[in-house]
C-alpha cells in the first residue's frame, strides 16, 4: 500500500513537469495591445490577445483575426517584430 501511495505522489508531482515542457511559450513577453512589426520594421498592428503557446493575435481587415506563429517572433530594436511581411500576415486564411 505504502509503494502505490508513493507511486501516485510521485507521478503527480512529475506531471506538471512534463506538462509544462510540452507546451514552451514564446521566450519574448508579447502583451496585449503592444504593436506587432512586420519584417521590414511595417507595424502590422497591435496585439489583440496572446494564445497559450505565445502567439500574437491581431484584428486585421475590419475585424479580422489572425495568428502570428511565435515561432517567426523576435525583439529588434526593442520592438516586437516577426519574421514574416505584412503581406503574407494579412493575406492568411485562418
């Protein structure tokens, strides 16, 4: 009885560990309403909402909502730019 409550403790103290791993945000601090810059310094526009995996969300095109990969993130200059144009940001179907 004594192993099986050990077990159980052990697994659930491991859990969250493997959780948090699984899901790594964006090392960068996106924050709601900071303005989002394309790849050549264009600002793309401010950030709606940040989704769990650190990705940006912005309102385009008369209310549009689009989500920028974290992935493609990075901080120039201190601004929140992305890798992509604002082009291709504004031209995906999401």
């Amino acid at each position: 009885m004594k192993k099986l409550v050990l077990a159980a403790l052990i697994a659930a103290v491991a859990t969250p560990a493997v959780a948090a791993d699984a899901v790594a945000p964006s090392k960068l601090n996106v924050t709601v309403s900071a303005p989002l810059f394309d790849k050549d310094g264009k600002r793309v526009g401010n950030v709606y909402r940040v989704a769990s995996d650190g990705s940006p969300q912005l309102i385009i095109d008369e209310g549009r909502l689009v989500t920028v990969p974290a992935t493609t993130l990075s901080e120039a200059n201190g601004k929140l730019t992305t890798s992509l144009t604002k082009r291709e940001i504004t031209s995906a179907r999401h």
